[in-house]
C-alpha cells in the first residue's frame, strides 16, 4: 500500500509539472497509472483483490472527484479504503477496515 501511495504522490505531481490529466484505472488485480501517453502498471499485493472496476481522475490542479475505492482481502475479513479527496496535497489517504 505504501508503494501505491507514493506512485500516486508522484503521479500528481508530474500531472501538475505537465498540465496533464492523471487517471489512475482500478482493474481487479492492478492498478494503471496514466499521465498522457505514459502507463504505469501496479499489482495489488497477492493477498488483495479489486471488485469491479473504477477510475479516479486527477485534474492539473490536483483537484479530483471525491471517492472511495475498496480493496478486499482474500483470506482475512478486512479491507484498505482508499479515500480521494477534493483538495492538491489531500488528494488520497488509506483506511483499513476490520
């Protein structure tokens, strides 16, 4: 979760520095960050799972559109909750829900 976080903090800043979009796709297994033509690729840890698919968009300004995405475990009863926020430096953080 700490490598999703900080690849997510990079993302928006060079969306920033490039006046570009950022969209960070949730697929089932991965993550795929995209800043304009650029994908980045990351897997969830083995243990976790992404039910249904969801996009979150990050405008230049770092603004996006409050959501949550849930990631579930699957052998334990819990989950990570990753909350986007409205604001630039507030854009996301991580609940973990037992």
């Amino acid at each position: 979760m700490q490598n999703l976080t900080s690849k997510l903090d990079k993302a928006a800043m060079q969306g920033k520095e490039h006046h570009q979009i950022v969209r960070a796709f949730f697929g089932k297994e991965n993550v795929q960050i995209l800043i304009g033509r650029k994908t980045e690729k990351l897997e969830y840890p083995p243990t976790l799972i992404k039910y249904g698919a969801e996009s979150v968009y990050i405008s230049p300004s770092g603004v996006t559109r409050p959501t949550t995405i849930t990631l579930v475990s699957k052998k334990a009863h819990y989950s990570y909750n990753l909350i986007f926020e409205l604001s630039f430096g507030g854009v996301y953080r991580v609940a973990k829900q037992e």
